[in-house]
C-alpha cells in the first residue's frame, strides 16, 4: 500500500476535505442525489450536505475588510440611489401641483370670458369727450 491510500484525500490546510464545491452544486441543481454526488467526488454524503449548507465561496472569511468595505460600498451606492429616486419623485410631484395650478387657471379664465362677453360697447362714462 502506499502512503496516499494510507492518509486517504486530499486535505486543505485546516483538515478539511478538499472538494469542489462549486461542482457539487452544479450536480445537485442538476437533480443528483447527495450520495451520488458524493460518490462522484470520492467524500461521503455527510461531507457534501455540510458543504452545501455553507456559504457559496469559502474564502469569503479570508476577504475580511475587503468584503465589508465592498458591503459599505454597495449600501452607499443603493442610499444614493434611493436619494436620487426620492428627489425625482418630488420633482414629479412639483410638476403635477404646478400643472393643476395652470389648468385651474385656464378653466377661471374660460369661465370669465363667457360670463362677460368683450363686445366693443362700453360703458358711457368710458366714452371719450364726456
């Protein structure tokens, strides 16, 4: 026997089971089973029911600061956005309130134009010479 059957799979730095996990899920979407995939990548069925619970990317705690400041940026960027939208909305709504105010304008002055008919009589106190 040699000594790689002897220590068994490969194994990451920590103990742990190297698989490829982004293969696992690919199967599993595909409808495989956890012991067929599990058999496909030589780890048992426990080891691929734990890895897929894990989050996609294991290295994602090896980012650290990286990761969290990539979050500070996307939810600044989502604020500006929504400030942005917030101010249009407004914007909108400023246009519409200005736009009732003309129309009511225009509807007074249809109004007073057929209650006072302009004709080209005036008044006499309005004659000139008088």
């Amino acid at each position: 026997m040699d000594t790689a059957t002897q220590i068994g799979p490969p194994r990451a730095r920590n103990g742990r089971l190297r698989i490829d996990v982004g293969r696992a899920r690919a199967l599993r979407a595909e409808g495989y089973s956890l012991g067929q995939i599990g058999m496909a990548l030589g780890v048992s069925t426990a080891t691929i029911r734990d890895r897929l619970k894990e989050p996609p990317d294991p290295y994602y705690s090896a980012l650290g600061k990286k990761g969290q400041g990539a979050k500070r940026r996307a939810m600044a960027r989502r604020k500006r956005k929504a400030k942005a939208e917030a101010a249009l909305e407004a914007k909108r709504q400023r246009a519409a309130q200005a736009q009732g105010v003309l129309l009511r304008l225009g509807l007074l002055a249809l109004v007073a134009d057929r209650i006072v008919p302009h004709d080209d009589r005036r008044p006499e106190y309005d004659l000139p010479g008088r």
